[in-house]
C-alpha cells in the first residue's frame, strides 16, 4: 500500500493563475480531507469529501477555493486567481470508512505564489 | 467553537532527560485527542490516541479533563526523537481534526 499519494510536491504560480492539488487516498480509504498549514502555523482543516460529496466544507475560503472527490481518479483541491497570501503548505489525507478520526498524511503540496 | 493550543513553538532537552509537550484543548463536547509526529523529511503520522491509552515509542499521554490538557510525557528522551509533535481534536462526528500550532522537539546528544 503506498499511502496517501500527492502531487505535484512542488507548485509554483503567478498571481491569478489556477493551481490544482491532486490527493490519492490509500487503497480502501473513501474519506479525504484537506488542510493547509501556513508558514509558522498548525495545519488547519479545509474540506472533508466522500466520492462524489462534499460532507464539511467549513474551513474553505468562500471564494476562489473548490474541491472535488469523483467517482474515478484523485481528489482535486483548486485554488483560482491566486494570490500571494495562498503560499502554503496543503496537506491531504484519508481515513477508512468505519475510522474517520484515523487520518493517514500525504506528503504535501507546497504552493508558492510569485 | 474547538481550539488546541501548544504552547511552546520549541523545546529542547538532552539525551536521557525527560520530556513534557504541553497541550491545552478547549472543546463543548466529549474530546477525543491525539498525538502526530512529523520526523523531517517524512509525513505527519498518528503517535497515539488518548483513547487507546497505549504507549508508543515510550511516548504517554494522559487526558485530563479538569485541566482540560493532553500533555505528551517520555521519562528519557533521545536523539531520535526530535521531530514537530502536533496536538489534535477530533469533533464529534470524528471527521474534522483540529490542529494545535505544533511544537517543535530537539534533543541534544
């Protein structure tokens, strides 16, 4: 089981481009989370997603920010227009259905907008 | 509203001393508690769960309700231990973790 897979690791945009963050869960994990840890701070979380739904999305930004978990292929957290203060590091992970609270890590995104 | 709070960005100990990561939580329901470590280069992973009452890598952590803390003791700490340790809550439904700003172990030989 190789984990929680993400990419790319690195990402670098300009202001107003789009940049989109792919998470593989592990293998049997149906739940997938995000979080975002902001140079000096803890990570918070973003999004909870199920395929295909979306279950708690209290701690993403009102705009620009979306995330998708689709039947078929990764989870996808895209960021539009960004700007400077979304340099970060997002980190996404999985847990199986009857453990939610058991989240295993991928090995982050690190965002840098120029 | 839940908050985890880690006091200290970092401490430092010598090989063989004992260790004490504060964490203080604040939370309306029944917390469940947790303990991750972020060895460098590697990605964060689960140390223990207060409700498992386990000890990992000689690492306990007692939940203490009337304090409202979950601090993460080991009576000898050594080198390879120097890692960021993050204290988390889960909510209720167990589906959100919610992160202290982590603090950071260094042990000196």
């Amino acid at each position: 089981n190789a984990g929680v897979m993400q990419n790319p690791r690195h990402l670098v945009r300009r202001r107003g481009q789009e940049a989109r963050l792919r998470c593989s869960p592990m293998k049997g994990h149906s739940h997938v989370y995000w979080y975002r840890q902001l140079p000096e701070e803890g990570l918070k979380f973003m999004v909870y997603l199920q395929k295909e739904n979306i279950i708690d999305e209290s701690g993403m930004p009102k705009e620009r920010f979306s995330a998708e978990f689709p039947k078929e292929g990764p989870s996808i957290l895209r960021i539009q227009q960004v700007v400077r203060g979304d340099s970060a590091a997002y980190f996404c992970a999985s847990s199986p259905p009857n453990a939610p609270y058991e989240q295993y890590f991928g090995p982050g995104t690190r965002l840098t907008v120029t | 509203a839940q908050r985890v709070t880690q006091p200290e960005k970092l401490l430092s100990v010598f090989k063989g001393a004992p260790v004490e990561l504060k964490c203080n939580y604040s939370y309306s329901g029944s917390p469940e508690l947790f303990w991750y470590v972020q060895y460098s280069r590697q990605r964060l992973q689960l140390l223990l769960r207060h409700i498992s009452r386990e000890s990992i890598k000689g690492f306990t952590a007692d939940l203490n309700k009337g304090e409202t803390s979950f601090h993460l003791k080991k009576p000898f700490a050594q080198e390879e231990d120097s890692a960021m340790y993050y204290c988390a809550l889960s909510n209720n439904a167990g589906n959100m973790l919610t992160f202290g700003g982590g603090t950071r172990l260094m042990v000196k030989p």
